[in-house]
C-alpha cells in the first residue's frame, strides 16, 4: 500500500519531487528488506518523470543532490532506480495521498518506525513536512547535503560522510555521521560499527542511525 505524502519543489535545485510512502501496514505486505525489517519506507522521487529517467537524462540531481554515490557520479548506489518505475507509475495513477501528520500517527500506531529515504536525500524536502510527522522514536535517515540543509535535519537525520575530516565538519555543524570505512580499524573513538554489519541487527529495532533523537556515538560500516 503506497500513499502520497506531500509534493512540491525539491530544495535542491527546484525541480517536481514528491513523497512516497510505502510498507504502510497491510497483512500481505511483509518487507523483502532484509536489513531494515519491516519500516515505513519514504522515497523522494521527482514527480515529472520516473527515477530511470531521471537517471538517464542526469536530471536525478533534484532527489539526490551531490551524493558521491549517485547513479550519474559513478558511485555505484546500491538502489536501482529501473526496480521502482513501476511502483512510481502506479502510485501517479492510484496512489492517495496522506498528511505528514497523518502517517506520523499511523507510524505510532503500528509501531512502525520510518526510514526517510529509501531513495533519494530527505533534504530534497522541505524540513517542515518530516516535522509535522511528530516525535518518532526510532527510524533512520541519512543527507549528504548537510553542509547546506537547514540544520534543523540534524535532530532526524545523519550526515553521511567518506572521511574523518568530514565527519569532524558535521560534528561540528551539529550531526552525528554515518561513516563509510575501507578499514575497521580506522574507526574512531566516538564511532561505533553499524550493529547490522557486526550482528545482522535490524533498523526497525536499531534506532542508531536517528539523528540527534540517539544520544549514541556516530556510526559506521565497512565498505565491502
């Protein structure tokens, strides 16, 4: 079950994006997401066009912003946008919409924390429509626009980050970080390992990767 939670202009360059919920309770709807259990799953999509197609005419600039893993820097994202045209043409045709306020609520109800962006960068949206979702205990959500989002992202969000040197720019800016390492044993000290690589522990029942909502230490994972 998909809803539309909100459409607009994305904060990255202006550009047709909206909001997409899916993994809203439906008994015959488990997650195939074997790293995040089952979550509310939000995708920033643009709304003119599919996410292939936005790859393809390098225009997914305005879900993804400067993301050193986009499709069109060569990073080698490991979400495949031609998987979702689909779901993207069904939820223009069919989708209803949905009040962040609304979802936030149904989020509490099931005891379904929510993983802001599945695709895309949740600072392509503006940081008022995650707001109004309300408190939410757990969840995850990661921006690489941190050194430009409106800091208030820091409370929902990590910065995500490939150095020391950037992590230390976003600790400072007010972000725990979520860290990409080539080498467990360059973790830092105020670092923990993604409890995922190192126990195969959920995110539906991690809550690390919250933003500033987890008083825990940063958190990275190997990059293999």
């Amino acid at each position: 079950m998909s809803r539309i939670v909100h459409r607009g202009a994305s904060q990255i360059d202006g550009a047709p994006v909206m909001l997409l919920a899916t993994g809203i309770p439906r008994e015959d709807s488990p997650t195939a997401n074997i790293k995040t259990g089952q979550m509310i799953q939000l995708w920033i999509l643009r709304s003119d066009m599919s996410p292939v197609e936005a790859v393809k005419k390098q225009l997914d600039t305005a879900v993804c912003g400067d993301c050193p893993m986009r499709w069109n820097s060569g990073g080698g994202c490991y979400v495949i946008p031609f998987h979702y045209t689909t779901m993207w043409k069904r939820a223009k045709k069919t989708a209803l919409d949905i009040t962040p306020k609304e979802l936030g609520a149904l989020a509490r109800k099931e005891h379904l924390p929510i993983r802001m962006g599945a695709y895309g960068d949740p600072a392509a949206v503006e940081l008022w429509v995650w707001q109004q979702m309300g408190v939410m205990p757990k969840g995850s959500g990661y921006t690489h626009q941190w050194e430009t989002a409106d800091v208030g992202f820091a409370e929902l969000v990590m910065a995500s980050v490939e150095s020391l040197e950037k992590k230390e720019e976003a600790n400072k800016l007010g972000y725990r970080t979520f860290r990409i390492l080539n080498n467990a044993a360059d973790l830092a000290a105020d670092e923990v390992m993604c409890p995922n690589y190192t126990q195969g522990t959920q995110c539906r029942t991690c809550g690390l990767c919250g933003g500033l909502r987890s008083k825990a230490k940063n958190v990275a994972i190997r990059n293999d």
